[in-house]
C-alpha cells in the first residue's frame, strides 16, 4: 500500500495501494490477504517481510522499535511459521 507510517494510510495511499495490488472488491482484498500471509511459508520471502516490517514499523527518527511494537510483531510474524519459543521470547523481554 505504500503507505508511509505503520497504520495510518491516506485515502490516496489506500486507494492507489489497492488498484496497484488489482483489487476492487472485498472478495479480492480477502484473497490478497490469504495468498500474502501464505508467503510468510517461504523462508526468503519471511526475511525479506521481516525485514521490512521492523523498519517501516519503527517510529520515525528512532533506531529502534519500542519494546510493545517489537512484541507484537514477532507475535504477528511468527504466528504463521509456528515458532515455539516465540511466547517465551515475548515473556522473557517483558521480564527483563
């Protein structure tokens, strides 16, 4: 979508991140869903969105994500790939 900051979105982005993407129903917006959160299967494909993601998700001028965003993006990412320790990654640095 394009969209500059993590989860706010411009009628414009939102509009042009959709006809670029081919959709105009919610019917393909939910298939788009689907087929994106399959990618997260492909080993390559996870690095490149992980990657990607913490730095689009990070606030602007920071080098780091706050530690709640970071948390709630592993638990995002690696829902998908079915990581075991990943509620303990989360735990222990809400701990610590």
């Amino acid at each position: 979508m394009k969209a500059a900051t993590m989860c706010e979105f411009s009628k414009q982005e939102f509009i042009g991140g959709l006809q670029a993407l081919g959709i105009d129903s919610l019917e393909k917006f939910c298939d788009r869903i689907q087929f994106m959160h399959s990618k997260l299967k492909d080993e390559q494909k996870f690095r490149e969105i992980y990657d990607f993601t913490f730095g689009w998700a990070k606030e602007k001028g920071q080098k780091s994500l706050a530690l709640d965003t970071a948390i709630r993006m592993w638990q995002l990412l690696f829902e998908e790939k079915q990581w075991p320790l990943v509620d303990h990654w989360c735990q222990f640095l809400q701990v610590a």
